[in-house]
C-alpha cells in the first residue's frame, strides 16, 4: 500500500462544493514542483530578454490552474482560475491506467504523463501532463478501484480508513 500525505484543510475546502453526499476527498496533487521550478529557473534568463515572458507566464498558469483529486468514488480534474472546466471519472468506470516517462520526466523532474482509460460508449481517454510522482498516484488509483471492485461500493468510511493506514 502507497503511503501518501492526506489533502490539507484548504485542498478540502476548495474541493467541497464539488463533492456528493458522503464523497471524501483522498489525495490531491497538481503538476510537479520539481518540474514547476526546474522550468522555471530554465526560463527565467529568457524571461530577461522578453522572449520567455509568455511561456514564464503559461508555466505559472499552468502550476495555479491545474488541480487533480481522487475521492472516495471517482478521480477529478479541475481546471482554470476565472474559467472553469471539471472533468470526472468514476473510479468503477476506470478500465486502465497507464504512465508514460521519458528519461528527463523520471530521473530530473520525478513528473510524468498519467493516461488513464474508462468505459463506456465512447472509450475516453483521459491524458495527465506532468502529475508529480505519477507512479504512486497510478498504485493509489489502483488501490482505490480495487477496493471499491471488492466491496461492490460498500461503506466508503471504512475505504478511506484503510488507505489512510
């Protein structure tokens, strides 16, 4: 089992309107902060000459608009800061889950791509750019479809607890 810190008040609180009746929210993370700052100080001597400014710009952008949340019943996206665009997965619709790396995104940045598959009529396809620790939250995911697979949506009280532990 993937230990992992538990969403601070403030994720919480900014996450509630969002949530069902008895939905907790499990973890949430955005894009990752070694990738965030190591692109940034790359881009910061651009940024002198004005050449980098917008890509500065869309990268800090990038780093306060982009949030994403695993619940006790499904996996959420969150995007925009005036505009907003949320994007669900119910955890019991997800059929795969897979993460892509390149040498740079494992080794320097520890981000990755996390692409994750659910069913339905159309197949969709859902693609994470640059998730912090893409590995764990892949096991995490799984650990929690799981769970909910074996309990048949049971009592999601006792799922959180026993993640937690």
């Amino acid at each position: 089992m993937v230990k992992h810190k538990l969403p601070s008040k403030g994720q919480r609180k900014k996450l509630e309107k969002l949530l069902g009746k008895g939905e907790e929210v499990v973890f949430v993370t955005s894009i990752g902060d070694r990738y965030f700052w190591i692109k940034f100080f790359s881009l910061l001597p651009l940024a002198f000459l004005f050449v980098g400014i917008p890509k500065l710009g869309a990268l800090v952008r990038m780093k306060q608009s982009y949030t994403y949340a695993l619940t006790n019943r499904r996996f959420l996206i969150v995007r925009g800061i005036f505009s907003r665009k949320i994007v669900t997965a119910p955890l019991d619709r997800i059929t795969h889950i897979t993460v892509e790396q390149s040498f740079a995104q494992r080794y320097l940045f520890d981000s990755g791509h996390l692409v994750i598959i659910t069913a339905g009529f159309d197949q969709r396809e859902i693609v994470i750019e640059n998730i912090a620790k893409p590995v764990q939250f892949k096991i995490l995911l799984e650990e929690l479809t799981q769970k909910l697979e074996v309990s048949g949506g049971g009592d999601s009280e006792l799922h959180l607890k026993a993640l937690a532990a």
